[in-house]
C-alpha cells in the first residue's frame, strides 16, 4: 500500500495492491478513519459539533445556546428592534420635550437645553451661591452692606434725612451716619404752621435725629408787663443753662445803656425782655447746635423788646450759651415768667 495525498493524511490501497496485501492495507486504512472520526462519537439529543481547538478534526459535542427571543419592540426613548435577522437597538437625543441621552457638562455657565450638570458643576454653582451676598441682610430703602471682619458682612441701617456716612472705627461697620459738615445747613419746619402761644409753658415735641435747631418767636406778649420769655430742653428745670453776651436798654427818652451779661447757670436760657407795658411784644431767634449729642449743646440768640402800649423801655440782647444737659434734645419749650401768654407764635425748626 502507497502513501497518496489525501485530505486527511489516510494510506489508502491502490489498484496494484496484491490480493494478499488487502486486508493488512483495508485494516490500517479503517484504523486511520477511525482515529480521525472518533469526536464525532457521543453527543446527546439537541447539542451540536463544535471545534475543541485548532487541529483537523478535533471537534466536542456543546449544548446550542440559541435563545427563544423571536421580537424586539423599542419604545421611547429607545430607537430601532425588529422581528428577524440582525436587530440594531439605540437610544435618541433628550431634548426639553423628549427623554433621551444627554450630554454631561461641567459648566457653570452653559444656557444649553440638551445638556446635564455635573456633581462637578453643582458644586461650582453652590459654591458661587454660598460665597454670595444674601439679599435678605437688608430690609428698608436705603440700607447698606458693610464688613464688619474678614468675610463678614452686616445691615447698616439708613440714616436720618440730611446726615452723610462717615468714616468711625469705633462703629462695628467701621462707618455711622452723622450730620453733613460745611454747605448750608437745610432747616424743616418741626411744627407744622408753627404754634400760637398761650398759657404759661409751650412745649414742642416730637424732635429726633436734628443736631441743629432754630427757633423763632414772633410778638410774643403776656397779660403781664416787663416779661421774660425763658427756654428749657426736654422740660429740664435744672441748673443745666449758662448764658453770656451783651445788652442794650433803652428809654423813650433815647438815651440808652449798654453792658455786658453773664447769668452764670440758671434754670433756663432767656430769649429778650419786654417793655413795661402788658402790651409790650417780645420777638428774637435762637441757634443750637449739638441738639442730636449727649455732650453740651451751643446756644446763640438774638432777641429785643419794644415799647408797645406807651411803655417807656425797650431790650435787645445778643447772647450766647451752653445747655449741659447730657440727653439729646427731645422737645423745647417757651415759658412766660410773669403771667400767660396772650398772643405770639413759636416755629421749631431742625435739621
């Protein structure tokens, strides 16, 4: 028996084997086969030949995994299925209308409707958002942010009309509210109209935050003669009133003195004097400054009486003073020191 090239490498018996040499030839040719088909052996119903490794012919018997899927329906936001052959599945964009896949961002800026923050990005934004100012320190038109330490911020309260902000250190912000210095002063009337005088004491309340007051008496006359109009702070009959400046008296004759005053402290600061007669008047004006402190307050006035009725004197005065009280003023008030009042005007203004 030769060795023929064969498929499988079998020695195969030729035409010009002798008889005798047949069944030696016929043994090693089905030993070969045999050899080569023995994986085709054993197996169980429903598994299929598979190769075992790369050799010719080396096969084992596997279980079929084919499955019993026989659809794919894809709903939103999942595209593609089908019933046969090679089934494609996706997923489509999201949009603000549409679910779907979207795109992760870092950004804290991005205005993009088909995009998803980040835990990233959150982040950056709550971090924007803590480090921001929160609108709820302030509650009334006017106020202010100030720092009160590194990273610490505080309500600054809206001042009183006409005051400036001012630089103080030994504020919490570092800045108070105080009145403007320089420029003319700008004065409102406190009491509206002004108020008629009548009874013995004329009070005007209802003054706060005005560190300058002027106050104006008009023809103020008393059922009395030779009087006296007298002021006073928040009712402080105390000795809390000095007064210095000059006097000048004078007669119907027109002669005339002159000296300077000093009362020295008293219960009150006078505003001029009357003439002898009970229908003398009284009119004169009064700065004060310092009136929204707890330190002495300045005074300065000018006032004269005249000769109404046939009296025989008058008064002018030019005075000045301090009020030593240490509260702030809160009121003032004109007081008759002979009888009642029975005419005359007070106007109060501050600023």
């Amino acid at each position: 028996m030769t060795n023929p090239t064969s498929n499988f490498g079998w020695q195969m018996p030729t035409s010009t084997d002798l008889v005798t040499d047949l069944p030696a030839d016929f043994e090693v040719f089905g030993q070969a086969v045999d050899t080569s088909l023995a994986d085709l052996k054993g197996g169980t119903t429903g598994q299929i030949l598979a190769k075992a490794s790369n050799t010719n012919m080396d096969f084992t018997w596997v279980t079929n995994d084919v499955g019993d899927i026989t659809e794919v329906t894809a709903t939103s936001p999942l595209t593609g299925g089908g019933t046969s052959g090679a089934i494609t599945v996706g997923i489509q964009d999201a949009t603000t209308s549409v679910k779907g896949a979207v795109q992760l961002t870092d950004s804290t800026s991005s205005t993009s409707t088909t995009t998803a923050a980040t835990p990233n990005s959150v982040k950056s934004a709550y971090d924007l958002a803590n480090a921001a100012v929160a609108k709820s320190i302030v509650d009334a038109k006017g106020d202010l942010i100030a720092a009160t330490a590194a990273d610490t911020v505080s309500r600054l309260a809206v001042g009183a009309n006409g005051t400036v902000l001012t630089a103080d250190s030994a504020e919490a912000t570092g800045m108070k509210w105080a009145a403007a210095g320089g420029g003319a002063t700008s004065y409102s009337l406190i009491n509206t109209g002004g108020t008629s005088l009548t009874g013995t004491t004329v009070t005007i309340s209802g003054i706060s935050g005005k560190n300058s007051l002027m106050i104006i008496v008009q023809n103020a006359s008393s059922t009395n003669a030779s009087i006296q109009p007298v002021i006073r702070f928040n009712s402080d009959s105390g000795s809390n009133y000095s007064s210095y400046g000059f006097q000048t008296y004078g007669r119907s004759t027109y002669s005339k003195d002159q000296w300077a005053m000093n009362s020295g402290t008293g219960t009150s600061f006078g505003l001029g004097v009357s003439g002898n007669n009970a229908a003398a008047l009284v009119s004169g004006y009064m700065f004060v400054d310092g009136a929204n402190s707890t330190g002495p307050k300045v005074l300065q006035s000018i006032s004269s009486g005249d000769q109404g009725g046939g009296s025989s004197d008058n008064y002018a005065i030019l005075a000045g003073g301090i009020y030593s009280g240490t509260s702030t003023i809160s009121s003032v008030s004109l007081v008759c020191n002979s009888g009642n009042w029975d005419a005359g005007t007070i106007f109060v203004y501050g600023a």
